[in-house]
C-alpha cells in the first residue's frame, strides 16, 4: 500500500476480499502508514475543475493507470457535480455516467475504486459492478445508503456538509464549528458501525457549507478529528479557498496551493487526501517524507 508521509497507521475494513488487501479475524484489511492519496475520477461535464476532461471509459481507465502508477490508493469516481451552485443530476443520467466506467476499471485495474454519489441505487449498482467503496457527500443520512453499504460488506466515507450543493454557500453559520463538524461525523460513524459497515472515513467537508474562515479553522483543529479511530479524509483541491489565499482565479493552476494545504493536513493527522494531481502531491509527500527522517 501507499505510504507517503508521518508515522501514523491507518486501516480499512471490508467484509470481502479488495485490491491490495490481506485477511484478518473479521474480514479483509487494507492498511497504510502516513497519508494516502484518493485520486478524483470526474465524469461530468460541468465539475468546477475538469468537467468534461474524461470523455469515455478508455480515457477514464487511461488516467486511472496513471494515478496508480504515481501512488493513488484509491480513485473516486463521481458523476454529479457538487460545486456550490451546482443542480441535481437525475439518478438515471448519473448511473449512465458512471456505471459503465466502474464495470471497465474493476475488470482491468488493480486500484481500490470509491464511488462518489449521495444516491443508494447508484452506489448498490456500482458495488455490485465492481466498486469497492461508497463516498457520500451527505453524510450517510440516508438510512437506504448505510444499508446498501452493510449489506455490500463495505466501508463508507460519511462527509459533513451544511445544507446542499445547490444553497450551501449562501450563507453558512455556526456557532462551534469544529465542535459540530466533530459531533455530527461522530454520530454518523457510529451510527454506521451500529447498523453493519465494517469501516469508516470521516471527512469535515471543506467548502461544503462553510466559509473560508470556517475552513480554515477546521484545519488548525484537524488534529481533534484525528485522534479518534476513524481515519479522517480531507479534500481541499483546487478549491476556492486556494483561490483567496494563493490569488488563483483558474482552478486547474491551484494544484501548488492544494499541495500545501494537503500536507498542513497530513501534519495534522489526516490519513487521506482527495486531489486531482495525484503525481505532484506523491512528489511533494515523498520529498516531505525524506526530509523529516
């Protein structure tokens, strides 16, 4: 497995054998040291980075090799656009999206492969062709998508975010923000856990009803997330707040910004980043890695 920085060691659970995983008392485990990298695999036409890059499943299998290749433990593969802003996707459009991409990339890679959706009949069909994961932006409040996930024997990523993609960014508010994050990521994973998944990922959901400030002090504050036993995901790439702080207007010239941002997280204790630029995060964790011993 990926190792790319720090000392701390993470593990995932499933109840069925995954790529790269080895068998244990209770079912299957996949384990890594430091920080691992989660590649985003966008089929959508209208994602705030690269809508409409992967135009087919042979460029989608093309990239996923070459994210493998540089150290991608995972590729999340998502087709509806959360950006703020963004509108609903039909369940149908979404499945016709992602599903024959899913089936192609179990078939012919050995990557562990999550697939990014909020909608139960997606990620059922999904595990059932082949994904190995469900990455849910809502936050498994649906109790239909923790079923799917318990009778699939997966793990999940349950993902905080206030209100949806559509209004998230109106005008969010709290008043503890690290505090509230931390409560509702708890409850869910336990919640989870209680009703059958064998593992969780917790995210705190950056820019996902947040403002600027907010994200920032839930990354001075990642290290009260991470001390629990969940390993914690974050994904900050090419995200607006690199924009205010790094002057990027242009999405697609944020990766020097979202590698920064990511290795402030993995010195915090994140177990996982989501990032476009699979290649320049493993450069940056492996020299970061050399250079604290």
């Amino acid at each position: 497995m990926t190792a790319l920085m720090g000392p701390e060691h993470h593990s995932l659970l499933f109840y069925k054998e995954v790529p790269g995983s080895r068998a244990v008392r209770c079912g299957y485990e996949v384990s890594w040291n430091g920080t691992a990298l989660m590649g985003i695999l966008n089929i959508t036409p209208d994602s705030f980075s690269d809508g409409g890059r992967i135009e087919d499943a042979d460029c989608a299998l093309s990239c996923v090799h070459a994210m493998s290749a540089s150290g991608a433990l995972i590729v999340d593969v998502g087709g509806e656009s959360t950006r703020p802003g963004a509108q609903p996707v039909p369940e149908v459009e979404e499945a016709k999206r992602v599903l024959p991409v899913i089936e192609r990339l179990a078939a012919e890679t050995e990557v562990l492969i999550s697939i990014d959706t909020s909608k139960p009949r997606v990620a059922r069909e999904a595990l059932r062709l082949g994904a190995h994961l469900v990455n849910d932006v809502t936050g498994l409040k649906n109790p239909q998508m923790i079923e799917v996930c318990a009778e699939a024997g997966v793990p999940a990523v349950a993902m905080h975010m206030q209100g949806n993609p559509h209004s998230m960014q109106q005008n969010p508010r709290y008043h503890d923000v690290v505090g509230e994050v931390e409560s509702f990521l708890l409850t869910q994973a336990e919640s989870a856990l209680a009703s059958g998944l064998p593992s969780v990922l917790i995210d705190p959901g950056l820019g996902f009803g947040k403002t600027i400030e907010h994200n920032l002090t839930l990354l001075r504050e990642l290290r009260r997330l991470s001390r629990f036993d969940y390993p914690v995901l974050v994904g900050g790439s090419r995200k607006r707040m690199i924009e205010q702080w790094a002057g990027r207007s242009e999405p697609s010239n944020r990766d020097f910004g979202s590698v920064a941002l990511h290795l402030f997280a993995a010195s915090k204790g994140a177990a996982m980043v989501r990032v476009h630029d699979v290649a320049g995060h493993a450069q940056a964790f492996n020299v970061w890695e050399v250079l604290r011993g």
